[in-house]
C-alpha cells in the first residue's frame, strides 16, 4: 500500500460521504443503521427472516493487522473501497505477495463494526458448491440408520423414506423423529455471507487467481442475484418451510425459509488476486477493481509499528536491510520482514554478523520464481 496518487487519508480531508475512512479507529455501529446508504434499485434485496448478528472476533482481528496502523491507503483509495461498499459489488483487490490484499477485509470489518470476517480461500480445486453449502448425506443416512434400530415400530416408514434426503425430520405417530435435516447442513463463507441481515457481512474471497477458470464465471449468477437455493430444503418446504442450518460461525445457526436463502444486504465482498491470471470481461464488469502496489518503506514501517508498538533500533536495522533487498530486485513479502523483526523482539537473532545473515537469508527467501531456491 502506498503513499502516492491521491495523498493519504491522513493527510487529506476526508470525504463526507466515505463509510471506511482506513483510520483504524472502530466506527459507531448505532449510527451506521440510521446513515447506511440505500443500495441502486438494482441492487436491492428483500431477504428474509433475519439471520442472527453476526458474532465478534477481536482476537483474530489483532492476530492479522497488530494495532491497525493509520494512512495506509490513500485517499483516493478509499474512495475506491466506499465505492465498492456503496454499489454492493465485490472489490477486486490486485497486488503482490504481502501488500496487505486480505488484511483489507479485516480492516473494513473491524472499523464499520461488521463482526468476524468470513474466509473462503480458493485452491485450484475449489468450486461455487463449497463456497455455499455443504450437505452430510452420508451422516443423515448413519443417523436415520440409528434411530431405526433404536425404534423398531417406525422401521418400516423410515425404511421407504427417500435417500435424497426429503424427509422433514418431524415426528411421526408411535415412533420418535427421524433426524432433522437441516443438522445435516453446514453453510460455506460465501452461503453466510448470504444470509439476510440489515447491514452486510464481510467475505474476503483468498486468492481467487488461483481457481479454475469456471469458478469465476459460476460467481456470475450470485453476484447479479444475491441468492441460492438448497435442493435438499426446496424438496420439503410443502412440509416445512423454515429449516434451522448451520452456519459457518461456529456454533451458531440460521433459519433457511423454502430452501432459499436470499440476502438483504448485500455482502462486501473483497476478492484478492495476485494478478497471475486474467478474469473474465463479464466477472469484471461486476467487480469494483482496486490495485495495491507494493508497500513503501514508509507503509512497512507502519506495519511493524502497528505489530510491534515498543520499537528498537534493531527493528529499525531489519526494516533497512528488508528495504534494501527489495531495492536489489529481490521480490519479498512484508510477512518475511514482520517474521524477522519478531525472532529480533524475542532475541533469537544471532548477534554475529556472519550467522546472522545467513538466518535472515534463509527468512527472506525470495518470492520470484527464477531466483533459485
């Protein structure tokens, strides 16, 4: 993240309008229900019932951004990321290893007071299914099993039940319940984010230039509609139209009305890229496009601040050696400087110059692959 195009948010008067001002400091959640800005028309959602508030994850906020550093982003910057906020689109955020692409997410949430961030990281092998939901057939088929033996009188009926899954779970006349099976359902990220509630929740999709080449296309339909159907629910909402699932907060759940589930607001979604990889015109056209260059010495040195407030000279020499093997070429990520500054904070870095080196050698190992490692 840098400093230049637009000067910092620190350094400029900010924008009236911004929601996210990147200052760090927690907004005030009250007011944020009365002053929300009402979506485009074609972005309104009608969602419903409403899914529980989202749960607080402090520790895991601090864990990925230390004190949160202010001025990191410049002021034409953030009008980028209020932009995206505004238009309910997903922010594509492109830059290199270690520019702080995720911390972002963190960053928004933890300053418009939002709750816990929800992760969706993306492999080669990930496909739209398991960033919605997922459905435990072969565990409802053991717990149906269970209860069959447990209750001969309502063996027979449990015998002909569907292996789809359609059965409701209620209880039937002489024998106890099949088990429910929204138990049997877990929603992924994307399927939470999903949910309708009055503000949005976060979702930082990690690394989308990894995915095959159809998961961005098969997004395509999400994004425009704001909405999915479950197969196993849509099956039985005759018999039942509200099913309790389980979300991707732990331990928490949600009530799925007709096996659809339908935002209300629509969720700021950040999507980070490498920039390894081309997307499709139309998967851009829905995105909120946002490139974060390499973070300066200036913005490294707020990093290490924000992790290690007590700082020291030997920090100080770390953060100019790390600077200046970036200057030479060497493509490093700002993880490698902080995993350094902390083996010097708890004096694991040894005091001869020769010994030394070859340790920091082996932490900053370079990123590009030509460099020979």
């Amino acid at each position: 993240m840098n400093s230049d195009g637009g000067g910092t948010a620190r350094g400029r008067q900010s924008e009236s309008w911004w929601l996210f001002h990147g200052t760090g400091e927690p907004a005030d959640v009250a007011a944020l229900h009365t002053r929300w800005p009402p979506a485009p028309p074609w972005r309104e959602f009608n969602g419903g019932p409403e899914a529980p508030a989202p749960p607080d994850d402090a520790a895991e906020t601090r864990r990925r951004l230390g004190v949160i550093p202010a001025g990191l982003f410049t002021a034409d910057q953030i009008s980028v990321i209020n932009s995206a906020i505004y238009l309910r689109r997903p922010l594509l955020v492109t830059g290199g290893p270690g520019s702080g692409k995720s911390s972002l997410a963190y960053m928004i949430s933890a300053e418009l007071g939002l709750g816990r961030v929800l992760r969706w990281p993306v492999t080669s092998r990930t496909t739209l299914r398991s960033g919605l939901y997922e459905y435990d057939a072969m565990g409802r088929a053991q717990a149906t099993l269970q209860v069959r033996s447990v209750d001969p009188p309502i063996r027979r009926h449990t015998r002909a039940l569907r292996e789809d899954g359609a059965d409701t779970g209620r209880a039937r006349p002489g024998g106890s319940a099949a088990p429910p099976v929204g138990d049997f359902i877990q929603l992924a990220p994307l399927g939470t984010a999903l949910l309708p509630r009055p503000l949005p929740r976060v979702l930082l999709v990690d690394e989308m230039d990894k995915s095959d080449f159809d998961l961005s296309n098969d997004l395509l339909n999400i994004i425009e509609d704001g909405e999915f159907d479950i197969p196993e629910l849509t099956r039985i909402r005759e018999a039942q139209s509200e099913v309790a699932v389980n979300t991707a907060d732990r331990g928490r759940t949600a009530k799925i009305r007709n096996g659809v589930v339908r935002c209300r607001a629509f969720p700021i979604i950040v999507i980070t890229s490498n920039g390894e990889r081309e997307f499709p015109p139309a998967f851009l056209r829905r995105c909120v496009r946002m490139e974060i260059p390499s973070p300066s010495a200036e913005n490294l040195a707020a990093l290490v601040a924000a992790h290690f407030p007590r700082g020291s000279a030997e920090h100080h020499e770390i953060l100019e050696n790390f600077v200046a093997r970036r200057a030479s070429g060497a493509l490093l990520a700002a993880d490698q400087l902080l995993n350094a500054v902390h083996l010097t904070a708890v004096g694991a870095l040894p005091a001869d110059d020769r010994a030394r080196g070859e340790l920091l050698d082996a932490i900053w190992r370079r990123l590009d692959p030509d460099a020979g490692f």
